[in-house]
C-alpha cells in the first residue's frame, strides 16, 4: 500500500520584493540583492540598503556556495510535511557573497555537520511549480 507524503508547504510570502527573491529562485539560481549605489549585498530582500540608504539595487547571481554558520537538529515536525524528514538539519549558511540565510541542510546526518562546514545550494522540489533552494555538504571532487 502506498503511502500518502503530504506536500512541503510554499513560504509564506509578505510582499512583492519577498515574491521577487522566491520567483527568482525558480530558475534554480540563488539570486540576492546587491546596492546598486555601494554594492553591498542584501538578505533578507528589503527596499532600502542598511549601509547607504539608497533605494537602488539589481538581483544578482550568487555563486550558491558558504559555510555552516550556525545549526541545529530537529527532532520534532512542527509540520507534517516535515515527519519523514526527521530529524532534519536547520541550518544558517554565511555564503561567499557576505550574506547569512537560514535554510534546511539536507544529504548530510545529523552527526556530520560542523561548524564552517562547505555547503552549496540545492534546489528541492517542493511542488510542482516551486523549487526551495536547501543546501548541501560539498563533496570534495577525488584526484
């Protein structure tokens, strides 16, 4: 008998810059926010930079690799989409770009991660029409 998985759930979005960041994502890049004015990059999408104040900016590409800046494992599903995930990896990656994102680390046990860990971005489908950008170890390429 097969077995009924319920669907990961869309983030909630608040308003159209937060819609801009999720549309983006689903050409599966990792956009951000650069300043147009000091060339600062920005996440959480927002409508004016926090370092000039300048209401400039452009979605720009990022390279989609970091680090593990901050974790936790999560024993408990606070949704059940989330059930068969247990326990899953709640992560906040430092990428290259200078940028902090919170985002689930995925392909990795809960005992393997560490702290400044390599990651890069994954894109998990989530729905038909919604890809969620998760991250995931680097594995190191052999020689």
């Amino acid at each position: 008998m097969e077995q009924h998985v319920m669907p990961k759930p869309k983030p909630r979005v608040l308003d159209q810059i937060e819609q801009e960041f999720w549309d983006k994502c689903q050409d599966g890049t990792l956009y951000f926010q650069k300043c147009s004015s000091c060339g600062v990059w920005r996440f959480l999408p927002r409508y004016i930079c926090a370092k000039c104040g300048s209401f400039e900016f452009e979605w720009t590409p990022s390279s989609g690799k970091g680090h593990i800046f901050s974790w936790t494992v999560t024993h408990q599903a606070f949704h059940p989409a989330f059930a068969a995930d247990i326990p899953y990896i709640a992560a906040v990656v430092e990428l290259e770009e200078g940028v902090r994102m919170a985002t689930r680390l995925v392909d990795c046990a809960p005992d393997k991660v560490a702290l400044d860990m390599p990651v890069e971005v994954y894109f998990e489908r989530i729905a038909e029409d919604f890809i969620l950008p998760c991250f995931q170890p680097v594995i190191e390429a052999k020689q």
